[in-house]
C-alpha cells in the first residue's frame, strides 16, 4: 500500500492506509510517496521490552530475507529508564529471532531516544535500512492491546517503507 505520509490534519486521524494496517490480517507493506526506488538488501525489526506474541510471524520476515538475501537487523528503541536486554522475555525474544532468521540476522542493537519515530528514522538513515518491519501490538495476547498509535505515527512519519508483519 502507499501512503502520503503527514495529513495536514489533525495527527490523531487514522489514514486509510493505518486503519487498513491495524484492522488487516495479513502481511501489508507500507510505502511512503516520497520512496525512491530501492534494493532490499537491509531490514530492521522493530520489537519492544515486551515477549513477541506470536513467534511465527517471523517466519514471513524470514521467507522476505531469504528471497532477498537480505540482513535483518533487530532494533529496541530505549525511551523509558530501565535496563535493557536482559529480562526473560528480551531472552525468549532473542532465541526466537535467532531461531527463525538464521544466518539472515545481522545484529541486535538497543539506541537511547525518547522519541520512538525519530530513533527508528534516524537509525534506518545512518544504516542504509531498505525496510523497517514491526510486529503491531493492537491484537496482542500478553499483555494490554494497543490502539496502533505507534504503528499510525510510523506509517505517517516513516522515511522508509514499513513491513507489518501479521
């Protein structure tokens, strides 16, 4: 799906395309107007503090990375004190990723940002990202379900196309 990015509305306002993102029950790509062409060749996946719900859907992320031989790098944006990387559920996290993603995941990193959007666009920029990939927490078993603010203000202010794995 394309989309055009910031509405001069008000931000709160879903997009056709975030609204179709949040309430799909399929893989969706997410392409900005302003994309140039690109090579697949970097992806990053954006993944919280919190256990990844559904594990398989990683499996999409790694039939993409296969097709495309393509790294994936594995990104936490720390916007909250605390330490990072260390609890149960960042382990059980990081044996799934290393599970599914086979020799296509690159790195795992954690970058300082109060700013969630802005960390994930300058990271994606300074590491030539061809795709950021997000798992949305709107239909979430663990834990409180979210209204997708996250994932509408990514597709709105994204610099790079967005992969919603679901």
């Amino acid at each position: 799906m394309g989309t055009s990015g910031k509405d001069k509305k008000e931000i709160k306002e879903h997009t056709n395309t975030a609204h179709l993102v949040l309430k799909g029950k399929c893989p969706v790509l997410v392409i900005p107007h302003d994309c140039q062409d690109y090579n697949l060749a970097n992806i990053a996946l954006v993944i919280g503090r919190e256990e990844i719900d559904d594990t398989k859907k990683l499996g999409t992320l790694l039939m993409i990375a296969r097709k495309c031989n393509a790294k994936v790098h594995v990104l936490t944006v720390e916007n909250q004190p605390g330490i990072y990387g260390y609890s149960k559920e960042e382990e059980k996290n990081e044996n799934a990723i290393e599970y599914y993603l086979e020799t296509f995941y690159k790195e795992r990193v954690f970058i300082k940002n109060d700013d969630v959007i802005e960390g994930i666009n300058t990271y994606a920029i300074r590491n030539d990202i061809d795709v950021v990939a997000i798992l949305p927490r709107n239909q979430t078993m663990h834990s409180e379900p979210t209204e997708g603010e996250l994932t509408q203000m990514l597709i709105l202010n994204s610099k790079v196309p967005i992969l919603v794995l679901e």
